[in-house]
C-alpha cells in the first residue's frame, strides 16, 4: 500500500511495492464494453441529452478513477500517473482492476439510470460473470462513494419550471408532438464537472443585442433568418442531394437511438480502436470527453434558458414573422423545417457545443489531421457513413446540418463551436499527465 495519504494535488509517495503485487488486469475492451452498454442505455432512457452527458460523466470518470488509482497503487515513484477525474484512491495493489471497473460501472450506471437496474446488472453478469474478489469490491465502492459524494445535490433533478417571455422572438413550443413542455430548462445551473458555472462561457448575444427587439432588427438576424428559410425548408429546392444527408446524419434527438452524446462517443470508439492500445489511456481519453460533453450541454442549456434572449426557432420565426418588426423578414405561414424542432430555444446549438467540446479534446489526444469515417443511428440516414479528414470538419460540419435542418440558425452553430472549444480546452487540463517515468505518459 502507499506509504502516505494522496494529498490534495493528487500527487502521493509511494514506498516500493512487494514483487508479488499483481500486475494490471484491465483491458481496452471492458472500457469499450461498457461504453457500449451506455449507448444501448441512451437508447432505452431517451429525452433530453444533457442528462444522458452526465451519465456519461459520471460512469467513465470512475471506470477511469478505478484504473489509475490502481496504477499509482503499483508504483514505487512520486508522481506516477494522471491527475483524477473524481478522486484518485489508494487500493490493494493485487487488485483485479478489470473487476473493480466493472463494478464501478455497473453502481454508477444504476445510480444514474435507477429504471435501468435490471439490465445493467443482467450486462454486468455477461460480461464479468460471478467473479468475485474482496480487494476489487473494496477498490470499486471507494470510487463509487467519491463519484456519489461529489454529484450529490447537484442539481441534476432540478424541476423543470419556465416561464415563456410571450414576446417577438422568445421561444415557445414548436410543432413536435414531443414539445409539450420546455426539455431540462433549469440544467444551465447544474453543477458543472470541469467548468466554475454554466455561465463561465457564455457568449454575448448575437449581434451585441441585449434583448429581443434589438436583435430581431439586426441586420445580423435578417441574414441568418433568410438562409435557413431557404436551405432549412422541408421541400427546400436550394439544399442539395449531400447537404440533405449531412442534415439527416448527425443524430437528431431521436428516442430509440444513441442521441448526440452517444453519435460522438461513438465516433471517438471508431477513431480510438486502431490507435489506442493501453486501457488506462483508453479510459482518461473516455473521462475527459465525458466531462468535456457533459459540461458543453450545461453551458448550452445556460445560453438557451437563462440568458435575456430565450430565442424562438426557425419555424417559428419564419411563420410569424409579420410581427418581428423587420421588413427584410418576410413570413410565410406553410413553412416547416427539413426536421422536427427540437423542445428548447435556439441560440445557442446544443449539437454544436457538444461537437465543439468533443472536437477540442480529440484534438488534445490525437491532433486535428486524423481521417476517418463516422456511422449514423438517424433514421432517416440508415447506412449512411461520412469521412472526415480532421476533427475541426466534423465537428463544423455536425454544427452546419442543424442548419440544413431547419432547425438553427448560423449564430447558434458559430456561438455554440466557441463555447465548446472553450469548455474542451479547459478540459484538457483536468484529468492531466504526471511524472510518467519510468511508464510512458500518453
């Protein structure tokens, strides 16, 4: 065991560790096996997706926390390792590590999906069967009780009150018979795993406008407003055969399917599986974009909620135009978006905080100039598969299809990349590399 308490640095000393001390039993495919469980759980929980990116968070920071506590256990050197995502324990060093994060995943993915628990547990038995060690239980609950501490009371069952403005230009239900009511309206104040508070990166609103009038009347609003009427039309005949497609590809809130969290921690396994190799790496790359995600859709829910402009939606906007007081913004009753409006004001794009966030930790683990191809679970993209070359193209383009869906406007996808960047980068030094000698820091 090490010699000494982990400080509040995270740093510890260790003395030497007895030569009989077990060597790692975890391996890259129990993280992407219980990644994969978390998908198929997005697919049977649905709703919002910022509740989907904190069960993310909260599950792959403590199959992470598992498997470096485990590491720094073995070492005889100060300073080995990475910084924690929750909390970095001291564990028996013969600790059956596989076991252990299996563990912590099956409590945390109950803990956030409480409906779920027959499934999860039925997933943890096909994967992890009977085993049982002592050393791994005890490792497991010191992480699954430092993860429920630390997002206790965190606001994540705030109750979903709103107060619609009821004025030109503020949001209000949109055509979707499933916006009967505002979606996580008060998730903006959720306590954040990375960020200081959801506002820590808010953006000013479009156009330097400071309420409702000032920005419907900007010429800013008129160029936005006229594009997506144009390219955003269910019968658009401006959007092509390709911008069509990219529209329909980047996961569109759809119950039964990974949603958009899911869409890009699907993406990050493709672009993973044939670079990463070492689990504990595996895991970190896993934390950070969870956090990452997680921390995006607050801030996301911050700028559409609680910001002096709650922004109504293209098709909204569009069939009342008539009362914006802009004379550049012509109405037009019939109009519908290529896809149904998402429950929640437009500025600023959920779709592309997240993809902004996820794009930026990428880029931390594996720089920009990577190619690959992305898969789809929209059902209107069935079989569907798109190449990148870079990180910053996928995640321009996922912003840019809420656009061609009918859905946004350019604002929201610009302001919305920004405010990802931000929260990405800040994420990148979070869970961070120590002293990596004599293992190699990834």
């Amino acid at each position: 065991m090490l010699a000494s308490a982990l400080t509040s640095t995270g740093l510890a000393v260790a003395s030497p560790q007895p030569a009989s001390a077990a060597a790692s039993t975890a391996t890259v495919s129990t993280v992407y096996y219980w990644n994969n469980v978390l998908l198929e759980l997005f697919r049977r929980q649905g709703g919002g997706p910022v509740p989907l990116a904190r069960a993310a968070a909260i599950m792959n920071g403590g199959i992470f926390d598992t498997l470096n506590s485990a590491n720094w256990s073995r070492q005889n050197l100060v300073g080995t390792g990475f910084d924690r995502a929750f909390a970095l324990l001291v564990f028996d060093p013969n600790t059956d590590d596989n076991l252990a994060a299996g563990i912590a995943a099956r409590e945390l993915l109950k803990f956030t999906f409480p409906s779920q628990q027959a499934y999860i547990q039925q997933q943890y038995t096909a994967r992890h069967g009977t085993a049982s060690q002592q050393a791994a239980t005890n490792a497991a609950n010191q992480v699954i009780n430092s993860v429920k501490a630390a997002r206790a009371n965190d606001g994540s069952n705030a109750p979903p009150t709103y107060t619609f403005d009821n004025v030109p230009g503020a949001w209000r239900l949109t055509p979707n018979p499933d916006c009967t009511a505002p979606i996580d309206p008060n998730l903006g104040r959720m306590k954040p795993f990375v960020m200081s508070s959801g506002s820590q990166f808010r953006r000013p609103l479009p156009a330097g406008a400071t309420n409702y009038a000032q920005l419907l009347a900007s010429s800013t609003y008129t160029t936005v407003f006229n594009e997506v009427k144009s390219l955003g039309r269910v019968n658009s005949t401006t959007r092509t055969a390709t911008q069509t497609q990219i529209a329909h590809f980047w996961a569109n809130d759809v119950n039964g399917t990974y949603k958009p969290p899911g869409q890009l921690l699907d993406h990050t396994r493709i672009v993973a599986q044939t670079r990463i190799t070492n689990p504990l790496r595996l895991s970190r790359l896993y934390a950070l974009l969870s956090f990452a995600m997680a921390d995006a859709g607050i801030a996301a829910r911050d700028s559409k909620f609680l910001t002096p402009v709650d922004l109504w939606r293209p098709v909204t906007a569009i069939q009342l135009a008539s009362t914006d007081g802009n004379p550049n913004t012509a109405p037009d009753s019939t109009w519908l978006p290529l896809g149904p409006s998402p429950c929640f004001p437009a500025w600023i794009s959920g779709h592309a905080t997240f993809a902004g966030a996820w794009a930026r930790v990428m880029i931390g683990e594996f720089g920009d100039a990577v190619t690959y191809t992305g898969t789809t679970e929209d059902p209107n993209a069935g079989g569907v598969t798109r190449t990148f070359t870079s990180f910053t193209a996928a995640a321009t383009e996922n912003a840019r299809s809420r656009i061609y869906l009918g859905v946004h406007y350019q604002f929201d996808a610009d302001d919305g990349r920004a405010t990802g960047n931000d929260v990405g980068t800040l994420t990148n030094t979070r869970i961070r590399a120590m002293t990596c000698i004599p293992n190699p820091c990834y």
